[in-house]
C-alpha cells in the first residue's frame, strides 16, 4: 500500500509544468514597508521617507524592500486556487525550505496592488512522508508589464 505522500505525487507529476493559477490582488501599504523597515533595521529613504523619496528617487514614491516582496510570497500564494484537493488529503503542514533563485526586476511602489501567479516546476518524494515542490512565483504588479519579483520556491510538504 502507498503513502499518503506517494499518493499526492502522483498528483503532483500529472501537473509539473503547469500554471497553478493566480492569487488574489494585495496592496502593499506605507505603513507595512515602515514596519518591514523597523523589523529589518533597513530604513533607507526610498522605503520610509516619503518627502525625500519625491524629491531624490527616481519612482518619486517610497518603494517596498525587495525581501518584504519576498515575504510575502507565503500569503499571496495562499489565495491561488490549489490544483487538485486530493493532492492534500493527509498533508499535515508545509514547510518553506528555501529558494533556488531570486530576482527582483521591478520595484513595488507604495500602495501599488501585486498578486501571485505559481507554476508547478517539479515534485519528488524525499522520504514515504515528505514530498518537496519547487514553484516558479511570479510576483506581478497592477498595470505593469515587468513582474516585481520571480523566485523558485522549494516547500516540504509533509503528509500523516
């Protein structure tokens, strides 16, 4: 009899080089970069100083630091649609065990909306109750043709 996990990669594998889909619009506040900025100790002026941000940078607007982008991969990955449900059946958590590559391609100005789209690079079992994924993430910006960020994503899922 196969595991649960076994079961879900199964499921995976049928679906490696597919789009997942697309999350749901956020919009990233000034007072979130701010917090970022006090949690990271990283207050640079493009991130926190509004009045110098519009007369010395180039966006005229704060931005948001790359890695809060980054960050917030886990919560704008959690409103795309998940492919198959019986994939899950047994999952007991995810857990987040890296990236592969980063890039950060454009900047997030304050108050910009950004969504997730996810596609299903690879699947593999690591033991009878672990399967590691690796997604492309694609972090896109309301009315922009150039995304924010793209990252290969590795998750530990591990199934009871």
């Amino acid at each position: 009899m196969s595991s649960k996990a076994e079961a879900a990669l199964a499921i995976f594998q049928k679906q490696v080089g597919n789009e997942e889909g697309v999350g749901e619009w956020f919009t990233v506040k000034q007072d979130q970069i701010n917090q970022f900025a006090d949690a990271t100790l990283d207050h640079q002026f493009i991130h926190v100083d509004p009045v110098k941000s519009a007369e010395l940078s180039p966006y005229k607007v704060t931005i948001a630091h790359g890695f809060l982008t980054l960050s917030l991969v886990p919560h704008l990955g959690s409103s795309v649609p998940r492919m198959d449900p019986k994939a899950y059946e047994g999952l007991v958590m995810g857990v987040n065990y890296g990236l592969d590559k980063v890039r950060f391609m454009s900047p997030v100005k304050v108050d910009s909306r950004i969504r997730a789209h996810r596609k299903l690079v690879s699947a593999e079992l690591k033991n009878p109750t672990t399967i590691q994924t690796k997604q492309l993430v694609t972090i896109e910006i309301e009315g922009q043709e150039k995304p924010a960020c793209v990252a290969e994503t590795l998750t530990r899922l591990i199934y009871g």
